[in-house]
C-alpha cells in the first residue's frame, strides 16, 4: 500500500454498464469496485512467467515495469502501417479480484499531450496479446456499448468527444475481461495481467504540433493517477 502511495496510483476496477445490485457476486461478469497494481521489479520474472512476457522486454523505471520501448514502436509500426511512432508507454499491471471472468473498467488520468492524438477517436490504444503480438483497442462513446477490448475517453467522469486540450486533465477508461485476449495471463482465473501503451505516427519537425510531435516516454505516475468511477459502495453488474 505504501508503494501504491508513493506512486499516486489508486487503481479502481468497476463494471460498465451496470445497475447497483445488493447480493454477493456470484456468476462471471460481476466485480466488487477492486484495486490493482502496477507491476513492481521485484515481480517482473513471476509476471513474465504468468503472462509469457520476455524478461528482456521488460524494462524497469520509476520502481515500475515497463514493456520495451523497442519493442513498442515495433508493434506499433505495423499496426499503424506507418515507418516512425511516439508512443507513451503505461506500466504493466496485475489486478486480482473475485469472481472470475469479469470484464473490468480501467481509469487512468492522464494530460491531454500524453494521448498522442487531437481527438478521442484519433487515440491509438495497443493492448498486448502475446509476447510478440499487440492489438488496437476500438473506440467506443456509448456507455451501452462498452465492452471488453474498447476504450473511452472521460472528462471530469462524462463521455467526451470534443478536441483535445494538451494542458487539461482526460480519463482514459479501458474495458478488459478476465481470461480475455488483452489479459497475458490467458486464464479466467480472477486475475488480470495486462501491458498498454498509446502510440501515434512521428510526423516531421515542420508539420509538428504539441500533440502530433510527442517524443514518446514511459508513462509515471506523478502525473497518471487512477481514479474511483463511481464511488459508491457497490456491486456493478453486466449480464450477456
């Protein structure tokens, strides 16, 4: 917990789409609001065991884990078909929660310049699928839509759609099922393992914006927070 502080990191894991329910959770797709963590050194050869990540593309900063910056961009470039990319890359992280088979709700707070892109439907969200292999997050602005692999952007905790400002503080809010494609763990075990990271085409120095010429980093925590959707004591529930 001291370590979670440190790192201004709350992690909250909700439901989407859901109405509050009293009873216990009981069946796939029903989560208690439950925390998660970024991957720590000290884990990284049991997370690389559990999720097939190589141990040599996983780098460590900030006291976190990360994927390789190396490795990033060459996923990135062939998703985005283009020669060169930014990319702005999240902490692996792990989230253990009852039951099993839930698809959860990811909050991240991030800065409008840290998205890579100008509108929300323009962000390029990669999730990792195997070792070697990422795929694009689908973009999605209907709560009624809302669904393991798609993303949504918030501000101030309301669907936004507008243009994006570099200086003002967005919610990046991911879906992610247990056992599913962008869980590395592979297993519907209750328990999430999961590397992200954003990208955008590197354009030239001429045709540059503060957006569009984002040199790319590993995302830290003193300015991505993850907040509480929905503080309320409740069980949130998604049937299909």
């Amino acid at each position: 917990m001291k370590k979670l502080l440190s790192f201004a990191f709350v992690l909250i894991m909700v439901l989407a789409c859901a109405a509050p329910v009293a009873a216990a959770p009981t069946e796939p797709g029903v989560v208690v609001l439950t925390p998660v963590t970024p991957v720590f050194p000290s884990d990284k050869g049991e997370v690389a065991d559990e999720s097939g990540l190589k141990i040599d593309d996983l780098e460590e900063k900030n006291n976190m884990v990360y994927l390789s910056k190396s490795l990033a961009e060459k996923i990135a470039k062939l998703l985005l078909k283009v020669n060169e990319v930014n990319t702005n890359i999240l902490p692996v992280f792990t989230a253990a929660a009852a039951p099993s088979g839930f698809v959860a709700e990811v909050t991240f707070t991030m800065k409008g310049k840290d998205l890579l892109a100008s509108f929300p439907q323009d962000i390029n969200l990669i999730g990792m699928i195997s070792a070697t292999e990422g795929k694009l997050f689908v973009y999605e602005n209907n709560p009624t839509n809302f669904d393991t692999g798609k993303f949504t952007l918030k501000k101030g905790g309301v669907v936004f759609t507008g243009e994006i400002d570099p200086d003002e503080d967005y919610q990046l809010v991911v879906f992610i099922k247990d056992g599913g494609e962008f869980d590395l763990d592979g297993i519907v075990n209750g328990k999430i393992i999961c590397s992200i990271f954003i990208a955008s085409e590197k354009k030239s120095t001429k045709d540059c914006c503060i957006l569009d010429c984002f040199d790319g980093c590993n995302a830290g925590f003193g300015y991505l927070a993850l907040i509480l959707m929905g503080a309320a004591p409740f069980i949130f529930v998604k049937r299909r």
